[in-house]
C-alpha cells in the first residue's frame, strides 16, 4: 500500500452512512492520506444492486482500493418481516461488488461484515474462528447468510485469482451521522432521541425492557481509524472482529443513564419491563485486534455518548430520523 506506481484512489461504499462519515472525517485528518483520492459514494451515485450501475461506478473512479459498506439494514422488526429482500440485495450487493474488485484490478478489497450474523447457539467469547459453526439466529437470518457468504468468497476470490480481499466484523456502532429511529434505529440512536423527546415534552424517558442485557459499542470514529489501518496494513483474508474489550461491556440501563446526563435531562428514567430484552449477552473477543494493536486507545463511553448527543441536538432537523 502506497508504494504503488498508479495513484491510490479508495473507493468507499455506503460512505454517507454512519461508518462512512466518520471515515470521511477521520481520512479529513489523515496526513498519510494527502496525496489519495478517497470518494465517498451514496445510494444516489448509483444503485449497486444493480450490475451495470456498479460496472459504472467502477469505470468512472478506477479505484484501486475499496471499502465496502453499502448494505441493507434495517431493525429486528425489518428483518424478521423481509428475509428474502435482506438475503437477495445484499447477496446482490456483495456480488457486484466483489466481482467489479476482481475485473477492475482492484488491489484490496475490505468488506464489513457484523457480530449480528454469529451462530445463534455459540460459546462467549465469539471469536473470528466461529463465523460459520451454526445457523445464525432466525430472526435476521437473510441478512447474515448474504454477510457469511462475503468471507467464504473471499477465499475463493484468494485462492482462484489471487485476490486481496478481506472482512471486518464491528461490534454495536454509535456517533454522529446515525440513524435515530426510534423504532427501526439501533439501541445509542434511538434512546438518544426517545430522550430529546422527552426532554422536550416534559415526559419521563422510557427504557423498553427491564436495561439488564450486556453490550460492546464501538464509537464510529474509532472504528474509522481502524478500517483505515485494515485497509493499509492488515495483510490476512481471514475477518478480524473490530471491538472494545469484553471488559468494556456496558448495561443498556448504564447507557440510558450516560445518555439521560449527555442530554441534561432532568426527568424519570423508567423501565418498561413488558417489551423483550433480546439476548442478555453476546460478548465478542478481541483479542485478535489486540495482537496487532495492543496500544490502540478506545474512546470512552462517556465521551462517545457525549459527542453523539451533542451532534444529534445539533443537527436535530436534518438528522435521519
Ligand atoms: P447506514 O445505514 O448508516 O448507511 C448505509 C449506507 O449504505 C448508506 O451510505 C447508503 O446510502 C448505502 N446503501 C444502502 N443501500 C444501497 C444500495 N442499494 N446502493 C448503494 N448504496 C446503498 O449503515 P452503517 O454505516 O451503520 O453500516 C455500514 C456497514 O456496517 C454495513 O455493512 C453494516 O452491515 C455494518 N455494521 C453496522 C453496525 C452498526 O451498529 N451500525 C454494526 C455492525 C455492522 P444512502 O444513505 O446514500 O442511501
């Protein structure tokens, strides 16, 4: 990387995303990236579902490096309702991607993958080793088959043409730039702005379940860097799992309560204990990422949850929401 002849041009997908955005800002304050080219796609610079959509995309750019980060998310509503939609466009997704990588000569290819796709029956920690070792859990099984099969490609693109393609797995993600849905967003977002609402009404804020269940978030600008570093210097085909500790899990009622003091929220925090909990732990090692960056400094929780909130009042109009 970067001893290159031909001039870097890094493609990323998915770039108007949350994980997209904080590349972008992270790449902003690069030194090591001046003399690059990084182009930030949207949904609206093509389709890539869609082949001959990502054919163009390809031809324009000529990328040498791509990050991938385009799918199609979605809550656990969403996914439970839609599994074939889930499976078939990022199946497709995938698929375009991957192939355009291998026809255009790109030189790496980082695919993100997630904790969610894991065996449903495991033992904890999860490690890179277990991606495959049993069913994933039903509810979004569409979307973690089209996930899995981007690691087993990855061999194969390995083992035919020689291809440097290879797969990140993060944790939860947090920050700026992020989907606050309450109903279809994740856990950060979505209580960030279930308590900018209250706040606003006057209200008690409303935790659904009863805040027991244990979770790793990774805060977005964090995981920017590392994508950066996987993209540079991370040389294996096998995924590495990009997580805090397993010591840095976190209480869904302790992040309720760090969003309650972000936001200066000065009403009741209650539980309703009638809405399910979801799995009470799925503890991911990373032990892995620690190997090749032992000395990497995770932004703290508090922090993260700070920047998010602050950034989410902000740009309250503009915000996906
Ligand atoms: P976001 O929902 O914030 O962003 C999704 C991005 O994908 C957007 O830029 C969107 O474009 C683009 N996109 C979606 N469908 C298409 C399509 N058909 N064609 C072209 N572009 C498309 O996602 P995140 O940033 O949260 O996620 C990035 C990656 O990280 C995903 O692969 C996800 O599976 C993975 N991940 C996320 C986690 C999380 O907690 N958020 C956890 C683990 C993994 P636009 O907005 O312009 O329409």
């Amino acid at each position: 990387y970067g001893k290159t002849e031909s001039p870097t041009v890094v493609l990323v997908t998915g770039g108007t995303g949350l994980v997209g955005k904080a590349i972008n800002k992270v790449v902003n304050e690069d030194d090591a990236a001046k003399g690059e080219t990084w182009v930030f796609l949207s949904s609206k610079d093509g389709d890539l579902v869609d082949r001959s959509a990502t054919e163009a995309i390809f031809k324009k750019h000529q990328p040498t490096h791509v990050i991938h980060l385009a799918a199609r998310v979605g809550g656990l509503f969403h996914n439970m309702a839609k599994k074939v939609e889930f499976f078939r466009e990022n199946m497709l997704i995938n698929d375009n991607i991957m192939e355009c990588c291998r026809i255009y000569g790109v030189k790496k290819l980082v695919s993100c993958l997630s904790t969610c796709i894991f065996p449903d029956k495991t033992t904890y920690p999860i490690d890179e080793t277990m991606l495959h070792n049993g069913p994933p859990h039903d509810s979004n099984l569409g979307y973690s088959i089209a996930k899995r099969l981007v690691d087993s490609m990855n061999h194969c693109y390995k083992e035919q043409y020689g291809c440097q393609f290879t797969s990140l797995i993060p944790t939860n993600v947090y920050g700026p730039h992020d989907n606050f849905n309450v109903q279809d967003g994740h856990v950060i977002p979505g209580l960030i702005h279930k308590c900018y609402l209250a706040k606003q009404k006057g209200e008690d804020m409303v935790l659904w379940g009863s805040g027991t269940p244990m979770r790793q978030f990774i805060f977005s600008e964090d995981l920017a860097r590392l994508i950066v570093w996987v993209l540079r210097d991370y040389q294996e085909i096998e995924p590495i799992i990009l997580s805090v500790g397993e010591e840095d899990e976190v209480s869904i009622s302790d992040v309720a309560q760090m969003i309650c003091e972000a936001m200066d929220f000065k009403g009741k925090l209650v539980k309703d204990t009638t809405k399910a909990d979801g799995q009470f732990k799925k503890t991911a090692s990373n032990k892995k990422l620690r190997s090749y960056k032992p000395d990497f400094k995770f932004t703290p929780i508090r922090q993260g949850i700070q920047t998010a909130v602050d950034w989410f009042v902000e740009n309250y109009s503009a915000a996906r929401k």
